[in-house]
C-alpha cells in the first residue's frame, strides 16, 4: 500500500464529511461481537465498500460497517466486522482501519475478538483480558519503508496492551461480577485451525490463546502511539493432547452465547475510564 499516509488522509477526509463530532476511541469487533455497535446512540453507519482505499470484510460474522457515534457518553467509532491476512489482504490493508482511526483522533483502542482457549484453567464462554502477545503471522505490518508521520521506524512493544487499561477493566470486570480471565494472545495466519502438535508449542512458548487476528492492529496502534485494550472470547478449548474437530459455526454459537457479558464489560469499562 504505497504512499500510506496520503490514502489514510483520504479516507479521513471521507469520513469527516459524515460525522459531526471527533471520535476518541475506537472498537474493533471480532466475530459474533459486532452486535455491540447497534447500541451506539445516533449512530452514522458507513459501508467499508463506500471509504476510499479500505477493504471488505468477506468473513461471516463481520457486517462491514463503520458505526460512528456515542457511547457511554464517550465518542466512539466502531468497526463491525474486521479484516484478516487469511483474506488476502496485505498487512497494511489489515491494518489500514487503525490508521484512519488515528487520523480522526482516537487515542485509545479496544480491540476484541474470539480465540481458542490454550490454558487448561479456561473454559468456552470465558473472556480473557490480553496482557502480551506472541506474533506467530510469520510477518509483521510495518515490514516496509516507514513513513516517519505516522511512527517510529522501531516502535517499542513492551507495553503494546497499555498495563493500566488492563487493571482498570479487571477492576470494572470484579464490580459487575463478570469473570474475567487474563493472558497472552498468540496470533497466527489461518486460515486453518491449527494442529494438535502446533497448539502444544504455542503453549509451551507461553500462550494461553490462540487466534487468526489482532496481532497486526495492536502492533500499528502500537506504532502509532495509541492506548490499547484487548479482549478475548474463548469460544473453544485448544488443548493439543485433547483436540477435537472444530467449525467456525461452533466458533460463532459460543460467541453470540457470551455477547450479553462482554457487551457489560466493554460498556462499562467505557463509562469507567
């Protein structure tokens, strides 16, 4: 994606047009999450086909839809449905959201979306507060010429999920009694699910959950300077030595079943902090 920050502006410019007031944080919803963005009130509702450069979401469960609006009294730009490198698309494609979100004026980020969970101490239906990530794509976003406007050229990851957001959310999770889980997000290719032989070695290697996205959008928040807060829904257990066959219908039940609890998390953190 050549000449990234003059599209980035572009689509800005776009979205300007449509909306009257400035959006401070941004929602990225995973599958059979994306519900949440029909409780913005007066929302803009704008189709991915219609924003210059942007791709499509092509994954059942993703309505491809910007909804730009208030939530919890908070100015928010929500993404229905994301985009993943198993599409097709490059990674700057993936990413290219974030950018805009950024260039509109959000400065913090929540990110979600659904996993299988790798720690036997889990079970589906659990959400997981991200604390790390392993970056398991075999790429990375920011491979390429750097664009100084828009982030360092080494962006440091140490804390990419901004630490006080984390404890902020587990304590919001502890007052409206909704368990919450906490861990390290390990974040591959797909479009497979992965083996029993490969599970077990991305638990080994320190991952409680696995999952086809996020990963690329943290590390260009990151780039970019935004605050992050990440949440997972395990909708399966991933447990190597007890694997069993798994469909993305499977993946979508267990996530529409536990929506009601992460729509209180997500709405409560927001009135919070």
């Amino acid at each position: 994606m050549g000449n990234l920050l003059a599209k980035m502006n572009e689509a800005v410019e776009f979205i300007q047009g449509k909306i009257k007031r400035e959006p401070t944080v941004g929602l990225i919803l995973g599958s059979g999450l994306g519900v949440l963005a029909e409780e913005i009130e007066n929302p803009v509702k704008i189709d991915y086909a219609d924003i210059p450069h942007f791709p499509v979401s092509t994954v059942e469960g993703h309505e491809g839809k910007l909804v730009i609006g208030e939530l919890e009294g908070k100015q928010v730009i929500a993404m229905q449905g994301r985009f993943h490198y198993y599409e097709g698309y490059s990674m700057q494609d993936v990413t290219f959201p974030v950018r805009v979100m950024k260039g509109l004026g959000v400065d913090m980020m929540v990110v979600t979306n659904a996993c299988g969970g790798m720690n036997a101490n889990f079970v589906p239906g659990d959400l997981m507060l991200i604390t790390d990530h392993l970056n398991m794509t075999g790429t990375n976003p920011l491979i390429g010429a750097n664009e100084a406007e828009l982030g360092p050229r080494f962006p440091d990851m140490s804390s990419a999920y901004t630490p006080e957001l984390v404890a902020l959310a587990k304590d919001v999770a502890a007052k409206i009694d909704v368990k919450v889980q906490q861990g390290v997000y390990a974040g591959i290719s797909g479009p497979t699910y992965m083996t029993p032989a490969e599970l077990i070695m991305l638990r080994n290697n320190g991952g409680d959950a696995v999952g086809m996205s996020t990963v690329p959008e943290v590390i260009v928040a990151s780039h970019m300077q935004m605050k992050v807060l990440g949440i997972s829904c395990v909708t399966d257990m991933a447990i190597g030595e007890e694997l069993e066959p798994l469909t993305h219908e499977q993946v979508m039940e267990t996530a529409n079943r536990t929506r009601p609890k992460f729509i209180k998390l997500v709405k409560e953190f927001l009135a919070t902090v």
